[in-house]
C-alpha cells in the first residue's frame, strides 16, 4: 500500500518529470500541445507503479523503448488532459515538491492553465506556450 500522499510526492520529486510536448499536426494553427505527467521505473517495479495508479486514480503503464540500455525500464504517463488537470495538478499542489522541480511542475501548472482557457489555439497563446517550455527541464536556467 501507499503509506501516505507525502510518501507519494516524494517519490515523484526523485524520479517523475512535468513535460510539455509542442508538435506541428495538420491543424489550422499548425501546432499540437499536450502535457505529460511521467515516471520511469525498472519493470521490478511495475506493482509499485500500478498502486500509484490505483492511488491517483489515473495514468497508464508503457514499456519503454526495444534498445538495450532502456529494455527493462517502464513509464507511468498521465497525458489526458482533464487527469492532469483535475487530479495530478491538484494533487502536487495539495502535496508540495521540494527540489528544483518544482519550478518545472509551476510552469507546467501554468501551460495547463493556458490549455483550459484555450488560448494554446491561439498563436499569441502558442508563443507563450513555448517560451515558457523554452526554460522547463533540462532548460532550465539556474
């Protein structure tokens, strides 16, 4: 069992990752936005996984890539966008991180709000968009 919702968040803040995927579909603006909420794992892990899952009430399971390096490895996705919103935003916010991820779970909290408001249909709402993905992960600026 999950002992409790602070064991949770900080389990994330060790291995989960807030992204923002900006694709150029065949749409009239010619842009796609969606957020995902992941955590990698060794496949050892997978009921580890599933109560998460069972915890959140939400996600997924998908096994990583063919190659080698990553063949026993496993990731918990959350893409839908009314489960980030209504159930992994909430929950974060409810259950603090503590690290520098923080910051990126703040810019995707706030992507997420562009996103409900509709304005990633705009293309003043896109730039905004991307300029805040332009500074999450591994571009971020210390």
């Amino acid at each position: 069992d999950i002992p409790d919702p602070n064991w949770v968040s900080g389990f994330i803040d060790g291995d989960g990752s807030f992204f923002v995927n900006i694709a150029k579909p065949n749409s009239l603006l010619g842009y796609s936005t969606k957020l995902m909420f992941r955590l990698a794992q060794h496949d050892r892990d997978i009921n580890l996984l599933k109560l998460i899952i069972k915890y959140l009430d939400c996600g997924a399971i998908q096994r990583k890539g063919s190659s080698t390096k990553n063949f026993n490895m496993i990731d918990y996705n959350v893409s839908k966008f009314n489960d980030i919103y209504t159930k992994i935003i909430p929950f974060f916010k409810k259950y603090k991180i503590s690290s520098m991820k923080s910051l990126d779970f703040e810019d995707f909290c706030k992507v997420a709000e562009l996103m409900y408001k509709n304005e990633h249909k705009t293309l003043e709402g896109i730039h905004k968009i991307i300029e805040i993905k332009s500074n999450m992960n591994s571009n971020r600026k210390l």
